[in-house]
C-alpha cells in the first residue's frame, strides 16, 4: 500500500501545536492595508487556533505532522 500524501497547501498554512492542535495565519492583511487601522492590522500580523470543528479535517490532511 502507498504511503498517504500531504496536502501541500495545507503543510503551508497550518503548524501543529504542542498539545495536537494547528495555528493558523489570519487572512486580510495582504492589502487594502490604509482604510484599516494600525490596531486591526497589528492583530491580524498574529496567529490563532484552528477551531475544533476543523482540527479533524486538517489532521486528516496533514497525516505525517
């Protein structure tokens, strides 16, 4: 049988966690960066955590992390 494949966009977007999780890189922060104000793009410069509905689908796509 041949080994499982990753998802090689997923192996960019997310990082696993000590305890099992994934962070995550928070979207809107590529541009159109003037209307928005220095606190909001401070923000989204941070990462945060996948939400609990998602972690399975993106275990299943990161199978060997």
């Amino acid at each position: 049988m041949s080994k499982t494949k990753t998802n090689r966009g997923a192996a960019k977007r997310f990082r696993k966690t000590g305890k099992g999780g994934f962070n995550r890189s928070q979207s809107h922060i590529n541009h159109i960066l003037t209307k928005k104000t220095s606190t909001r793009k401070r923000h989204l410069g941070s990462t945060e955590q996948v939400a609990d509905a998602d972690v399975k689908s993106v275990r299943r796509m990161l199978p060997y992390s």
